[in-house]
C-alpha cells in the first residue's frame, strides 16, 4: 500500500482531506505519525509543518508542497538533498493570479487612485488615460504565473516587457535577462509587477536603487514575497514622488503589525496575501498526477532546483 502523510497546517484540513481521497482512492492518506510507522510513508503533503518532521521519513519518495513558494521548505536542514521537493503549480492558483494582476495593472491605468481622491475631495476632475499600447508594464520573473500575466496583458494591448535571471522568450514580448539587463527593463516600466521566486538573489530586489530607476510616478505591484521588498525604502520613494502608488499582497511578517506604517500609507494598497491561492480541486487533481506518474517510473512535473531555489 503506498502512503501519504497530509502534513498542512493552517488551512482547511477537512476540504483537503477530502479532495485528496476523493483524487486518490488507491492510496492510504495519513493525516499523523501516530498511525502506523513513519517508515512506511512514501510520499509527504506538506504546509507549515513542525520542525523536525522530515527526519522522521527515512523513505519518503518525493515532497509535496501546497503553495507554489518553497523557500521555508530549503530552509529545512532536514530537508533530504536526494528526494525530488515538487512546488504546487496548480491552474486554481494561476487563474487567480492572472485575475489579480490584471485587476491592478487596470486600477493604475485607469488613473483609479485619484479617481478616488477626487471623490473625497468632491472633486469633479475627468482624466483621460493613455491607449494600452502607450503603457509600459514591466514584469520581475517569467515562470508559469509571470508568463500568463504576461501574455494577458500584451494580448490586452499593453506595451509588456519582462526580466528574468535565466533566458526567456515569449512571443511579442520584450525579455530582459540577468543583473546586467535588469535596469533596462526598470528604465521602462511605468508599472512594475514583481512575480519573482525568493532566492538570496532576489531578496530586497524592489529597494532604493532600484525603485530610482523607475520612471518617476510608477506603480509598483508585489504579489510574491513579502522579503522582495525594502519596507523602508518603498515608503521613502512614495514620499518623494519618485512611486506614485503601491500594491502589497505579501509582506516580511505576515499578518502584518498593527503599527506597521504601510497600514495607514495613503499611497499603498494592503492586501492580506490573497492575490492567488490554491484551490482544493485542482490542486489535489494536480498532485495526484505527479504521484501517479512517481508511482508510474516517471518524474513529476514542477521539481524544485535546490541548487536554484525554484
């Protein structure tokens, strides 16, 4: 009988459980460690899990996580080097994103905050925006979620570039690559998405130097981690000007403090980490696919690079 130990902690547990049985049948799901030996788990569903818990599975097959960033999982100095830690790329989360994204490159565009504005001051003010094509929207990370935001907004007729540390190509869109092209596509975007993964890399890449290669009066947009972004140079930059506005789904302590100044920033927009999340269905049909193909002599799709961080 093969064995998957459902480790996830802080979401809804029943609606998961569920899913993953109605998906998987033929495989016994283990919701702890106290049942049976921890020896006979093949396979581990993991979110927020305790630490130590990896050490307890000398035969685990392949790691599975729920969200689609595994920076706390590398984090893990139990985490075996020779066990395949596949990152949760489900069509759910995607479709959110693309949604999301698209919702807030349009509230900029549209000139929607001070719209707002005027509203409050009972101002009557009509402001014209540009033609799509005449909006430059620049996005940081080309992988599944980068790419679909992408081609959305270029298929809306927005002029879209994007960066990457690695090549990419798509098709009608202008790629920057690598440290040395990375101001290029700054120089150029009047709203900046960053959809990036966290590696040392990318740590701190949205910060004072880099915000003051923007076009003054852009938007910024960070629907990936919290840790992208220097708290306080953010607020420095929408206080001079040089950033007209701001997005923040994801922030360095999450839920974010009470005092925390982004809360009462008039220029930024808080959002508790909802811009994608993953949907029970299709995520458990997603994962059950890769343990099908595991089980099947095949590798799964979506296998992190530990050596890259995504």
């Amino acid at each position: 009988m093969t064995v998957l130990l459902y480790a996830c902690y802080g979401v809804d547990s029943a609606a998961w459980l569920t899913a993953l049985r109605n998906e998987l049948p033929e495989i016994e799901i283990r919701e702890s460690l106290d049942r049976g030996s921890p020896s006979e788990i093949d396979f581990a569903f993991v979110w927020k899990y305790p630490p130590g818990l990896l050490r307890r599975l000398p035969n685990l097959r392949a790691l599975f996580t729920l969200g689609a960033g595994v920076e706390s999982i590398l984090a893990d100095p139990d985490l075996p080097e020779d066990v395949p830690l596949v990152r949760m790329v489900d069509p759910g989360l995607a479709i959110g994103m693309n949604e999301f994204v698209l919702m807030r490159v349009l509230h900029y565009h549209r000139d929607m905050p001070e719209h707002e504005r005027s509203q409050s001051a009972r101002q009557w003010v009509r402001r014209v925006p540009p033609l799509p094509q005449d909006r430059r929207v620049g996005i940081l990370g080309l992988g599944k979620l980068g790419a679909l935001c992408a081609r959305t907004l270029a298929n809306l007729g927005f002029d879209v570039a994007g960066w990457s540390r690695t090549h990419k190509s798509l098709d009608g869109i202008a790629t920057f690559t690598g440290a040395e092209q990375l101001p290029a596509l700054l120089k150029r975007s009047e709203i900046l998405v960053c959809l990036l993964p966290l590696t040392p890399d990318t740590d701190g890449i949205i910060n004072r130097e880099t915000l003051a290669q923007l076009p003054r009066g852009a938007f910024v947009i960070n629907v990936a981690r919290g840790q992208h972004v220097v708290d306080t140079d953010l607020i420095e930059a929408l206080d001079s000007g040089q950033i007209a506005g701001a997005t923040l789904d994801a922030f360095r302590v999450e839920p974010l403090p009470a005092e925390h100044p982004f809360w009462a920033h008039p220029r930024i927009t808080v959002l508790p980490h909802v811009a994608a999340i993953t949907q029970v269905q299709t995520a458990a049909r997603t994962l059950a696919t890769n343990i099908r193909s595991i089980l099947a002599g095949q590798p799964a799709n979506h296998i992190v690079d530990l050596t890259r961080g995504y």
